[in-house]
C-alpha cells in the first residue's frame, strides 16, 4: 500500500509519516534508505560476529567489508537515486572514502600476517606497518581533500543552465502528489479560437520545469465530449486561461459550472496581448455571468501571460506554486483540508519554488555608480528611478518600510535626481575614465513611458532634454510601464505621442524594459539593473571562497593527523591506536572495524 502510493504520488496516513525515509530519493527509489541502513548494519556490526573469537578471521572480516562497500558504490553510480545531484556525490564520495580505508585495512592486516607480503611495499621484516598506515591515511586525506574541493565545485555550478524548480529550504525538486480520487495535477480550460497554442505551450513548459506533474489537455486527453464534467472533477487543480471569446463557448461555461459546483481552486491565466486573442482583464469580468464572478474572481489575482523568457518563466512559476500549495504534500494535515472555508483559500501550506538560474535583485552587483536622471517633465520616472534604487520592494514585500539594510547588492550604489545635468561633461568624463580603464562613475536618462508621455507642454520640455542627451551620447534606459493602475499603454502609442524626429533616429531601436505589475515587478527590476550593468557576482565569489576555505581545512587537517599518526603511543604498545582501526599486537590481527 504504502508503496503504491508513494510511487503513485498519492500519500496515506502511513506514507506521510514516514516520509522522511523517502523524502530524498526519486520515487522509483523509496527503498534506497532502508538499504542504507542494512549496508550500515552489515558493516558495522554483524561483520563482526564471523569468526569474532577465533585468529585469522579479521581479514575475511575486511574483505566482506570491502565487498558491501563496493558492491552499494556501484550500484549508486547506476541508478542514481537521489533527486539532488550533491547527495549522489556526496554519498558517492563516502563510500569511496570507506573502500580506501577497508584497502589500507586489508594491506595492514597482510603485513601483520605475512612478512614477505608486507616487504613488497618496501617495509623491511620485523618493522610494524605504522609507517605503512600514515601512507594510507594520507593517501585517504588527499581524497577528502579532493573531494571538498570537487563539492564545492558542484554545489557553485550546478545551476549552471538548469530550468527544473527547487522548493525552497529544500534545494530539491518539490514533491508531486495526488489525492487517491484525482489523476491530474491541473485541468487547462480554454477555448480554441484563441488559447489553443498558448495552453499547449504552457503544458509543454510545465512538464519541463515540474517532471512527473499531470496535466489534462483537451487535443491529448479528451476522449468523451459528454464526460468533461468528469474530467474536472478528477482534476485537482483548474486552470482558466482567459482570452478573447471565454464566456461566450458552451463548454467553457460547461467547466466552469462544473469547477464552481466542486469547489474547486482556480487559477487565473490572462491573455492581455489583443494581437494574440487577449482582452483587457476587466472585459473579461464582465463577460463572465454574475453567478460565477464570485466563484471566478473575488480575492483571486489573475497571473499574466507573457512572451518574454523571463516573465514567461516567472509565469510558470507562480502557476507552479498554486498548483503544488493544493497537492496533499503540502496541505497541512488531512483533517485541516476538509476544514477549508473557502475554494481556493483554506489550511493550504505556504509553498515558495524557484528557479536555480532566475536572478534576484537582491543578487545583483553593481561595480560602478550611477546616477539616474528623472525629468520632472517625465509623469512618473522619479517614482520609477526611486524604485529600481530602493531595491524593488514589491508585492510580496508589503508590510515593509524602506530601509537601506535591506537593499539588494546592486541598488546601494544607485542615485536618482531631478536636477538637470550637464551630458557633454558627463559623458566626457565617462570616456576619459574608460580610456584609463578606470570604473568612475556613469549617468543614465530614464526615460519611463507611459499613456503620459510626450504629452502636452511637459512632453516638449521632455523631447527637448532627450534630444540634448542622445546628442552627447548618453545612455537612456526606457522603461515601459504595463501596470493599468500606473497609467500603461500599449507600446503602438508611443510611435504616434512621441516627436517624429525621435523616432526616425531610431530612440525606440532600443528594447525597453517592460514593468509588470504584482510579483512580476522584480522581475522587471532585474532586467533594468542588468540593463544598467549590474551582474550576479557575488555567489560565485561566496563559492570560491568556500572552495579556499575548504582546502584550508583540509590541509591543516592531514597536517595534525600526520602529527598525531606519527607520534609514539603513550600506552607504549606497537599498533596504531584510536584511529578507528585497532591493531592489537597481542594477536597480530586487526579485530575491530569502527566505521
């Protein structure tokens, strides 16, 4: 049963409470930890029994000790079953760490036992194998040594190019789990003329970023037309994707009747692009009948859907994250599930994922300072400039005042100011510390666009000190606001609002950073910074320096264990004592084994 449902990904009372034998290793694998601990048992203990009373028994003793150890490193390399790659390294590396030390157990025991044996690594007869001992203990700190150095190396570029989501706290992939009753994850709801290749896309882009996730898609699941009401029902999660013609198809209102009935949480996907079948969010309300609104739309913020790689990527995994707080995994008890007072909001467990590869503001360095110009001429750049230097504070920081402790790496050496500023000497200076291959400092106009923009006699006043800074060569980072609340206006508008000499010596040749609202907004954050040379340096630095740190110990380690390995016993006998092999000269024989 347990079994089952623990490769099923559908937990009981008894999978769930011994999920941390489990937690670590891919569910193929459940078992890998109770072979563990008989590989830890054989080793350790009934290893010991054979032959414990009588002589020459202690190198079969080392010999099966040497066979179990290798006989698990092999087949580990094999199969693989931990879902984080460090702890098959890691464990990979202790276990050759103990095939090395039953090695130099075997030599030592030859010596004892056979003279002639012993002389053929250069130890003359009658001498006791001490020496012969702190070679291998050395031998065996160089492997530790390495194996130090080659994890910290895995641990500072294994993100390197990964798209899989790892749950925070954890670093692992974040468990998938079902409910006995349910055989999908998440439903996708759509309608054809308009979300077909859009949903297809996010289907595809799920089952990379969630391996094993369960998604039902009408073109690949849907075999009985009549039994979508079932197919809902079987589904743990909906997902509406919110497009141009929704509430007007029959089976659309057929899935959304039926998800309302069950109570089932909803996640809303919104299609803004009117070029790709989108609509404006509030025309979707109200299009939608008033008996579902509340279902579909109180306390429930709809998720933008992108074409940007990295929104797009945060899309998915905000998409992610509703999808898993509503799995077994991660509700909070059983008895608390049903408790729920609400469809959507109820005793759900917080769940946070990420992307090893995604970058943060509070990640990034800036190497130089820069001093952001705002135009008062310019509705809404100073609030703009001001957010990209207070460190992108967004919406799930609410709750928080400003505070500089708590800016991210890059934004400390950002400045914003409204003063106008002399673009001839500042770029002058810019090239003459660049020609001197000095950092300094540089200025960027912030061009912040919105419905506001160009127009009036503030929009002249702008024009003209947009034209005074490209004429000096400065930088301008344009920033283009797609919050509604904040004034957005589609892109197209500013072809037309802006001065036609501007646009015909190409302003808009230059991408301009897009500025989504909700969480979305630190994602436009870091591609502002980016945009404004700031960089991810500060973890590879922290992992150099840990690899320093690293190999420093370890050296100062082989150094004192060499010390105390060579040092003459105080007990004045001739083996080599508490090194967690024993060697008793009474019987020539190594009796004890003490992994």
């Amino acid at each position: 049963g347990s079994r089952r449902a623990i490769q099923r990904r559908r937990p009981t009372l008894l999978s769930r409470s011994t999920s941390f034998l489990w937690t670590d290793y891919h569910s193929n694998y459940w078992w890998w930890e109770l072979a563990e601990t008989l590989r830890r048992l054989a080793v350790t203990s009934y290893i010991l029994v054979v032959g414990a009373r009588q002589a020459g028994f202690a190198q079969i003793r080392a010999l099966a000790a040497l066979f179990i150890s290798t006989t698990f490193l092999m087949l580990q390399l094999m199969i693989r079953p931990y879902k984080r790659q460090v702890d098959d390294v890691l464990n990979g590396l202790f276990s050759l760490v103990l095939i090395v030390w039953f090695n130099a157990t075997i030599v030592i025991n030859g010596c004892l036992i056979s003279p002639a044996f012993c002389s053929a690594f250069g130890h003359k007869a009658g001498e006791t194998p001490d020496e012969l001992f702190s070679v291998f203990v050395s031998f065996l700190a160089v492997i530790v040594l390495a194996s130090l150095v080659l994890i910290c190396y895995i641990t500072a570029t294994a993100t390197d190019g990964m798209v899989v989501l790892k749950e925070r706290g954890t670093n692992a992939e974040p468990p998938l789990t079902l409910r006995r009753r349910h055989s999908w994850h998440v439903f996708l709801s759509h309608i054809w003329a308009s979300g077909q290749d859009q949903v297809a896309v996010l289907k595809r882009q799920l089952q990379l970023v969630l391996p094993g996730i369960e998604v039902f898609l009408d073109v690949d699941d849907l075999h009985d037309i009549g039994a979508l009401e079932q197919y809902v029902s079987e589904s743990a999660v909906v997902l509406i994707f919110l497009s141009r013609g929704y509430f007007g198809s029959r089976n659309c209102m057929r899935e959304v009747r039926a998800m309302c009935e069950m109570q089932k949480p909803v996640i809303l996907l919104h299609e803004a692009d009117e070029s790709k079948g989108g609509l404006p969010f509030q025309q979707a309300v109200d299009e939608c009948p008033s008996e579902y609104r509340p279902c579909l739309f109180d306390g429930r913020a709809p998720i933008p859907w992108t074409r940007i790689k990295e929104f797009q990527r945060f899309t998915l995994l905000l998409v992610a994250e509703q999808i898993l707080a509503h799995s077994p995994h991660y509700m909070l008890t059983e008895k608390a599930a049903k408790r729920e007072v609400s469809r959507l909001h109820g005793a759900i467990a917080s769940v946070r994922v990420y992307f090893p590869d995604m970058e943060e503001v509070k990640d990034l360095v800036l190497r130089r300072h820069v001093t952001l110009y705002a135009s008062r001429a310019n509705p809404g750049a100073l609030a703009a400039a001001n957010e990209l230097r207070d460190g992108g504070l967004s919406s799930h920081h609410h709750g928080h005042q400003h505070d500089p402790a708590r800016q991210g790496g890059g934004t400390s050496t950002l400045r914003v100011t409204e003063e106008p500023l002399d673009w001839d000497s500042a770029v002058a200076e810019e090239r003459a510390n660049a020609r001197r291959m000095q950092k300094g400092s540089s200025s960027c106009f912030v061009l912040y666009l919105s419905k506001q923009t160009f127009l009036g006699e503030a929009g002249d006043i702008l024009a003209a000190e947009v034209r005074a800074a490209r004429r000096a060569g400065a930088s301008l980072l344009l920033l283009h606001e797609n919050d509604g609340e904040r004034g957005s206006a589609p892109f197209v508008h500013f072809f037309s609002s802006t001065p036609s000499d501007l646009v015909d010596d190409g302003i808009y040749k230059q991408l301009a950073v897009a500025m989504l609202p909700g969480r979305h907004r630190d994602v436009s954050l870091v591609l502002a910074l980016k945009s404004l040379g700031a960089s991810r340096a500060e973890t590879r630095r922290l992992s150099l320096s840990a690899i320093r740190n690293s190999a420093q110990y370890a050296v100062e380690m082989v150094s004192c264990a060499t010390k105390s390995w060579r040092a003459p016993s105080k007990s004045g006998g001739r083996g080599v004592k508490d090194s967690g092999i024993h060697l008793e000269s009474g019987t020539g024989e190594i009796m004890n084994l003490d992994t």
